[in-house]
C-alpha cells in the first residue's frame, strides 16, 4: 500500500449479540494476506470483546493490533480517544493494511461514519464498507421492527406514546446506514425464520441491499471486505431516525458491572441469567465467571434469556479467580439491588 492511499476502514454494526464479536475472529483468522487492525467499541466498563479477540491473535493481526474504547461511544469522543487510536494504529510497524471498527451494540452507526469527516483523518482513511449483522431468529420474531400499524393504533389509544421504542430506532439505523447485511444464526431461525427476516430487512432498508446467511461468523472475506463504498461520502444514501440533529442520547441503555464471588456450578449461572431476561427486562450479559474446581475461565454471552457459556482459557496465576459481569438494559429497567439479588443469589 502507497503511504498516499487511504486506509480502508470496515465498520462492523448489529444489534446486541447478532454475532460481531465471531465474526471478527474468523477473519482474523482467515486476513486473505492482509495486515488487520481492530478497534472494538464497549457499551460498559468491562472490555469483553476486545480480550476475546485478543486471544485470537494471530501474526497478520498481533495483540498490539487490538485496541479497545471502553465506555464511551466513538462518535461521541472523537478527539480525545478516537482520533489518537487510529493514529497509533496507523503508526505501527508494520502498518495495518485494513482496520475493523467492532462498534458497540447499542451505536448508532451514522455518526461515527460523520467522525470520519474529523480532519485530522479524512485524507488518510476512508469507510470501505458498513457491514450490518442481524440475528434472523430475532428479526423473524419482530422483536426490533415493530408494525408501523400497530405503533399508529397504540398512539391513539395512548398519548403517551409517540414514537417507536427505543431498539426499534437502533435496529433500523443500522439496517439503513448498510452495504451489505450478514443474517447470522440462520440455523436457529429455520428457513421460514430466514425467509421473515429477509423480508422485514427489506422492508426497512432504503435501497436494496445484499443479504447473506452466515453461520457462526463463517463468510468469505472477500464478500465483506473491499467494498471500496466511501460511505463517508454517501451519508444522503443512509437515512437516520436522527438526521437533523448535532447530538445523540445514549440515555436509553444503561450498564452496570457486578462482581460475583466463586460459582459451585456454571449451570445455575445460566438459570440465573435467564431468571434475569424474563423477570427484568435485561437485554445483555456478557463477562466471566469463575466455577469451584475448574481451571478455566467460564465466558458468558448472553442475549434476552438465551445464554452461550463456555470456558475460554486458564485462570492466570496474578488473576483472582472472581466474576465480572457487564448488565446491558434499557435505563428504566436498571436495578442495581434486583440485578444484584439475582446474579448474587
């Protein structure tokens, strides 16, 4: 790459747990040759992804490649944290031919696209594509595209309610801020989930856009990356519920962290984490968690009541071997104490 070309920069969006995290592994896994970089976005103040990534590491995209945001949005920090991470990355010897931006699932994606106009960086790097995944078992299920029909009819029956929930707006956004759309778990949703989702896709993009089914992160690189959309250039094309407005609320969501002492079984996490989702409205969990007996560490991913827990790596000698779980909800469903009383027992 010439030093006068623009570094191609792949930003990876999707609602909480639709896959981002997988995805990025497996084309660490598979560059096709190249050099990546990776920035990851948390929503919270444990850097979950970004640790998993980094034990992935592999030498085309080394440990010092990953680089983590943690609590804070980008477009919402772009002097102060964004700015000086795509420069140190840019500075690495060897230089990184192409970066994955994983943003949180909670980010709204047009903005960040609009920090890339920032000129410190506008003529060294450039947006190759937007790559939006979304869970097919979910969308089939409507959960994050509601019946415009019905919000109208709940309008008139409510003053109160007049606009769509806040997951809604995100789903949407980033359905349209899109070049291409990655449908992951299709093995969960079943070809008639599959066939729904697409359609409800549609519905909500404002251009037709490529969909393609992909299972635990598993797609040939060379249909997401190259792309050479300069989406930076084409904001008209990718229409936002926020357009018009000079800032975003991130007041809809809210996490906590809750430290949980030594598990006797993993199993009883899980029921307590699905215990959560169903009696609080919790959307995300995801952390560690340490089991008697067990030299490994337990990872938790968790979306609504569907819980993945696997044991990822060793407990280091320097580490306590104690749990950290991250607590992803809407703001009003929030409760410490509650949250508390359930992980905690």
């Amino acid at each position: 790459m010439s030093d006068l070309s623009k570094l191609p920069v792949t930003v990876i969006t999707g609602f909480l747990g639709s896959g981002k995290t997988t995805l990025i592994s497996q084309l660490m896994q598979n560059p096709q040759g190249k050099r990546l970089a990776v920035i990851v976005n948390e929503f919270g103040d444990v850097g979950v992804d970004g640790d998993i990534l980094k034990s992935c590491a592999i030498p085309d995209c080394p440990a010092e490649n990953i680089m983590e945001l943690a609590n804070g949005c980008i477009c919402c920090t772009v002097a102060d944290d964004f700015i000086p991470t795509i420069e140190a990355l840019m500075a690495l010897d060897p230089r990184p031919e192409h970066i994955l931006i994983e943003t949180s699932g909670l980010a709204l994606p047009k903005p960040l696209l609009k920090a890339f106009d920032w000129p410190d960086i506008r003529s060294k790097i450039t947006v190759d594509g937007v790559i939006a995944l979304a869970d097919a078992e979910a969308v089939a299920a409507g959960r994050f595209a509601p019946n415009v029909e019905a919000v109208d009819a709940q309008r008139l029956a409510d003053d109160s309610i007049d606009h769509e929930t806040p997951l809604s707006e995100v789903f949407e956004d980033q359905i349209s801020c899109a070049d291409i759309i990655l449908l992951t778990k299709p093995d969960l949703a079943g070809p008639e989930g599959v066939a729904e989702a697409k359609k409800v896709i549609a519905s909500e993009a404002p251009r037709p856009l490529p969909v393609v089914e992909v299972a635990e992160g598993v797609v040939d690189p060379r249909v997401i990356l190259g792309l050479e959309a300069a989406a930076e250039d084409d904001m008209d094309a990718r229409p936002s519920h926020h357009d018009g407005h000079h800032d975003h609320e991130h007041d809809d969501f809210d996490s906590i962290v809750v430290d949980i002492s030594e598990m006797a079984d993993a199993a009883d996490l899980t029921t307590r984490i699905e215990t959560l989702a169903n009696d609080n409205n919790i959307l995300r969990v995801k952390g560690y968690a340490s089991v008697a007996g067990k030299p490994m560490r337990l990872l938790v991913q968790a979306v609504g009541a569907r819980v993945r827990a696997q044991f990822d790596r060793p407990w280091r000698p320097d580490e306590t071997r104690q749990g950290r779980l991250v607590v992803i909800a809407e703001h009003d469903d929030i409760d410490r104490a509650a949250i508390e009383a359930v992980l905690k027992g």
